[in-house]
C-alpha cells in the first residue's frame, strides 16, 4: 500500500483558507484536470463538475437553496500514472513547479471536505490500468487502494470530494449558475484561450439535469470583445487583459483581476480607482450593456502568491512597501487602471460629460460657489457618480475637491520656490525658466479659481440670509408676526459682544460698513444692570471704521471711540407707541447715557467717547402712515425720497439717526448683492 511522505494532518492544519475562500478547493481540482489535459496532448479535452446537494432541492418549502454537498471533477486527461502519482504522495514534489504548482492543491481538498476519492483510468508503455485510492485527513492517508487492469476503456479521471465541511459549505455558492460564474472569473485566463478544454458543470436535482458549457458561457454569454496590452514597474514587466464582458443583469462589477500561474488570486474594484466606473458600461454599436475586467498577469505575480493562491505575499500600500518589496499592490492596481483608463478613454468621456452635466445642474441650483472647479477634470473625476443626485453629499464632495486642488497648489508653490532658487543660484536653462513661468501661471490660476468659489459661497451665504430675513417679516401660520428678537438674532444675536462671535454677524444686512467695528454689544445693559437701558445694538467705532472699509487692529486703537451706532429693532407691523415709549426718544436717552460717561460696557470699564464724538442711530420697524406722519410731526424727521424711511440730524446731540423700514432694509440688501447674484445666475422676482 502506497505511503504519502508527509504529514497530512499537519499540512491541513497549516493551510490557511479562510471560511470564503473554500470553493478554491474546487478551483485546484478543476486546474489539476485541464493540466492532465494539456499533458496528453488532447485537442477534444473535456472537464466534466458534478454538483451533488445534500438533499433534494428545497429546504422546508421555503424555496431556498441547499448548501452542495459534494463535487465531481472528472477529465480525459493523462491521468495519474507513476510519475502523477508519486508526485501526489509526496508533499514537497517540484513535478509542476514550471507550472506554479505550489504543492498544496490536494490539502485545500481535504481542509474543506472530509475526504477525495480519486478513480482514475490512465495509459502505461504496456497497457491501460486503473487506480483508485482514498485520500484522508489522518495519518495514513492513503486508504482503499486498488490497481488493476482496464482493458478497452476510456481514458479518465474522477475526483470527488465528499462531504464539504459545515464551516464552508454556508459561504459556498448557492446556486449552478453562481459556481459557474466564480469559476470562470478564477480561470478566466484558461478560458480565453482557444485551446481552452470544454468545461461542463451539471447540477441534478428533483430528477431534472441542468448544465452549463462554460466556455459557450464565457465567450457567448460573457465576453463581448478584448484586447491586451503592457506595462512596466521599476523594470518589472506585466500584461494586461482587457475584457469587456456583457452584463445584461447587472451581477458584475468593473474589477482589476491580479493573477498567478494562469489563475485569479485577488479581485478588487475598478471604481476605486475610477469612480466614473460605478455601473456598467454601453456599447455604442448595438447598446450591449458590459464591464471591464482588467486581467493582470506577470512572473512577479506567479512567485509572490501564497501556497493556497488567495492573497499576494506584497505590501497593499506605497506607503507600506520595503526593501525587500519593492512594488505594492497598489503600484499594479493603479498602473492597470491607467491602462484602462487609456483603452476605454471615449466610454470614460462620456460618462464624464453625463456626471458633469449632472452636477452642474446641481451646483447652479444649490452650490453656485463651486463652479470654477469644474474645470479640474483629474480632481472632479474622483468624485462618484453615485453622490451627485444626494445635495449634501455632493456638497460635501465638492467641498474636498476644493481642498484637493488647493494642496496640489501649494505643492506647486513649492515647486516654483525650488525653481527660483536654481534660477537665482545659477545661468538656468531656458527649458528652466519656461518650466518656472508654466508652474506660476498654473498656480496662479489655481489660486484664482479658489478665490472665486471662496467669494461665491460668502455670496450663497448672503442670499440665503436675506431669504430668511424676508421670511421673518412674513406673518405666520397663525396670523401673527415674528417678533422682533427673531429679527435681532439674525442680524447679530442677542447677549453677545464682537468678542465671542468672533464675527459671526451679519450687520451688513443694515449697512455694509458696520461690519467694520472696534466694538459691538447686543442687548447688553448699561452698568450691568437691568433698569439702566440696552440699546438692541451698539457699535463703537472710530473714524477709519466709517470712511475706510478696514477692519480695526491694535495699531489703530484709540482709548475714545470716535463714532457710536446704535440699532433698535421693533416687532413687524406694529401700528403704533404708547407716549412714555416713543421709540425716538428711547434711542435719545441711549445717546445721553453715553456721552455723560454713565456707561459700562459689559466687562464693566466705562464707555469713553470723544468731545466730537458722532453718533448714528438706526430705528429699523415698519411704517404705517400714522406712525410715519407722528415721528415727522412730533420729531421732525424728513422723508426719504423713495418713501420708505425718514431721517433726521439732531444737533444737539451731534446725530444723523434715520428710521428704516423692514421693506427697504430688505429691498436695499437684495439691489447692493444684485451684481454678485446675477454673477452667479440668482435673482429675485421683484
């Protein structure tokens, strides 16, 4: 009785096959039979897998498939005659190492099912023979073993492996069409050949008989075109097929398949690397729905593989990669990509062209500020398709990609330091300095395009705040009016000085210069205390802040402010005031608080104000005509020439105060932000 020379226990122990990965058992006694067949020469080969479920079809009824529960590989190749045989036995045999053979095949058969039974017819110099054995997880190994003649028959070989293990029969595949199409992706490179055997897989169940011809699967159903092409990694040589393969239903992805001695190892998806490539793909001629599968193969491949064929023995990153590694998996992944990329270049354009149409209609409607990226093809190109329709995810894409091109520029600015410093140290080349000019003037425009998408958000910002502005002045649902804290809080919120928001304000809704301001409080009492008045808001300034548009600094302090504004706000569509609560009056006593030093501010130092100190006074409310022909009469305002405010000096306390109301605060914003929203396609229907 033959002997295995090794310790089969041990060398199943030590295979490692996670529990995903136990249909390779499958894959290697498939590969074992198409290399017998190539071995005898056969131009008829065949490879015939019988599928064998553990009961009938149906579990309880419900329509779900049973796990198989076992395999038949059976093939009319060479057989195991002596030399097969005796490389079998022996573990560590190098019999097919000119093939990849990694002496491990035969225990992934044994890790995933119980035990093989090999039945096989083979040819000697004198006669035909047949051998049969049982291969088991123990430490014989070898059981039943039977040699004897076998006139007349045909040349074949059974292996069947018996009795999947539980562990692995849940991940296997559940369906004969689903076995097929992972065998096809895992010998795909077999199957492309013309030379390639037939391979029938049949399943049995409830007394019917269905098959698969893989090969009519493969180049019928499947593979719509290919074509092939190279390329080179720190002088290490790879080929590339490109498959275009039909996929009517959509069960595949576009994927890069990385190789080992004429098998696939990994697959990883393409829309990693192209993002475009996240669904399939239309051929123009005849609208045939595909993807791409982009085949890697190479000698690097075949030696970094590990002994069970699921994973390469290289580091994943570039960042990860060490002297002994000297190419990642990445590097090869990328490169492919490239190569696809380069091939289906016309396919890419156009979904190029869709998605951007796509998010230009989005970025007009929503995003305005983000049009100027759209001219980075390479940085916009990373962006999904799959997010365009979501607004926030979009926006948070975009919001990236601006990011994105802002660090290649910096990265540029870099690069033309360097180059500076070469042209200033030495009689540069004029190859130099054209290098310099293109690197500035990209840089240039780069940080030109991120200065307009930076000022189109401030501008989305301010449409949006005057849209809620507008809505605040609308009666509610109720039929009442916001009151007028709502109002305040939008235009700088309540309890806060310049201080804390750190410029989170938006006075410009009243006028654009005060957002230029060395001090603001808002609803802050006087002295700290509740009955000394606070003005709705009160800005101090100096006079710089008025007549230059510059926002204050240490340099330009002063230890009495030049200028004070107060605003008072009241509630919308308020008809009238009580005579103790004149709203002119209340913004006077503001004023005399001030300037006869009897003011805190909220750290509790006084409010000093200059002899000349000028105030501006703002009372922002709606005007009804009485209230409008009361303060004319009682306090001898002027009306404005558009008739939507008043105005008055009042000397005595060296004040220009005008009241506006709320429809020409909104009116004025919407005509001073018109040109920047017309820039941007926003407008209003006045």
């Amino acid at each position: 009785m033959s002997k295995m020379n090794a310790d089969v226990v041990g060398k199943v122990n030590n295979t490692k096959l996670s529990e995903k990965n136990g249909i390779m058992a499958l894959f290697e006694a498939i590969n074992n039979s198409l290399q017998s067949i190539e071995d005898a020469g056969r131009a008829d080969g065949e490879v015939l897998v019988e599928l064998q479920r553990a009961k009938d079809l149906y579990d309880d009824g419900k329509g779900t498939y049973l796990p198989f529960q076992n395999f038949s590989i059976t093939d009319n190749g060479i057989g195991f005659n002596e030399e097969n045989y005796n490389s079998f036995l022996n573990a560590d045999s190098t019999y097919k190492i000119n093939r990849g053979g990694k002496g491990v095949g035969r225990f992934t058969w044994l890790k995933v099912f119980q035990y093989a039974e090999v039945d096989s017819i083979f040819k000697t110099k004198e006669s035909i023979v047949r051998r049969q054995f049982t291969f088991l997880n123990n430490k014989e190994a070898i059981a039943d073993e039977k040699f004897s003649a076998a006139p007349n028959s045909e040349l074949r070989t059974i292996i069947r492996l018996k009795n999947v293990r539980p562990e692995y029969a849940r991940k296997l595949p559940r369906t004969l069409e689903a076995i097929c199409d992972e065998i096809i992706e895992h010998l795909v490179i077999k199957l492309i050949s013309p030379h390639c055997p037939k391979i029938i897989v049949r399943d049995t169940r409830a007394g019917e008989t269905y098959e698969i011809n893989l090969n009519n699967r493969f180049n019928h159903d499947f593979l719509l075109d290919k074509d092939a092409d190279s390329f080179t990694i720190n002088k290490v040589d790879f080929t590339i097929a490109l498959l275009k393969v039909k996929n009517d239903e959509n069960n595949f992805n576009h994927s890069i398949l990385l190789s080992s001695d004429e098998r696939v190892v990994t697959s990883t998806n393409l829309n990693q690397f192209i993002p475009n490539l996240n669904s399939s793909l239309i051929e123009i001629e005849n609208g045939q729905s595909f993807v791409i599968k982009a085949l890697v193969s190479s000698s690097y491949l075949d030696n970094s593989s590990n002994p069970e064929r699921t994973k390469f023995g290289l580091p994943q990153t570039k960042k990860s990669i060490d002297s002994i590694h000297e190419i990642s998996i990445e590097d090869i992944e990328t490169a492919a990509a490239e190569k696809v990329e380069e091939h289906f270049d016309s396919y890419l354009a156009l979904l190029r062209e869709k998605k951007k149409n796509t998010m230009l209609t989005s970025i007009q409607e929503f995003f305005p500020h983000f049009a100027p990226l759209l001219q980075y093809e390479k940085i916009i190109d990373k962006i999904s398709p799959s997010v365009v329709s979501d607004k926030n995810k979009l926006n948070l894409a975009l919001s990236k990609a601006k990011y994105d091109i802002l660090l290649d520029a910096k990265k540029d600015v870099l690069s033309i330091e360097r180059t500076m410093d070469l042209i200033s140290k030495e009689n540069a080349s004029e190859e130099t300095i054209n290098l310099y000019k293109e690197n500035f003037e990209k840089v240039v425009n780069t940080l030109s395009d991120i200065t307009k998408s930076e000022l189109s958000e401030y501008v989305v910002h301010r449409r949006i705040l005057i849209d809620i502005f507008g809505k605040l002045l609308s009666k509610k649902d109720d039929g009442t009016y916001h009151w007028e804290e709502e109002i305040h809080n939008l235009i700088f919120p309540k309890g806060h000085t310049n201080e804390d928001l750190l410029g989170a304000q938006n006075l410009w809704l009243v006028d654009e210069r005060l957002s230029y301001h060395r001090f603001v409080a808002s609803d802050l009492p006087f002295e700290n205390k509740k009955d000394s008045g606070k003005p709705d808001i009160l800005i101090g300034k100096s006079n710089q802040d008025f007549n230059i548009p510059l926002a204050y600094s240490e340099k330009n302090r002063q230890s009495a402010y030049d200028s004070m504004v107060i605003i008072e706000f009241k509630r919308p569509m308020r008809k009238g005031y009580a005579q103790d609560k004149d709203p002119i009056d209340q913004v006077k006593n503001y004023i005399r608080t001030i300037r006869n030093g009897t003011a805190e501010d909220p750290n509790g130092r006084p409010i000093e104000v200059s002899a000349n100190c000028r105030f501006f006074a703002y009372l922002i409310c709606d005007l009804p005509p009485k209230l409008k022909s009361d303060i004319i009469e009682m306090h001898e305002f002027t009306p404005m020439m558009e008739g939507e405010g008043l105005f008055a000096s009042l000397k005595n306390l060296n004040t220009y105060m005008e009241v506006i109301s709320y429809n020409k605060i909104l009116s004025d914003s919407k005509q001073r932000n018109r040109v920047l929203f017309e820039k941007l396609g926003i407008d209003y229907n006045d």
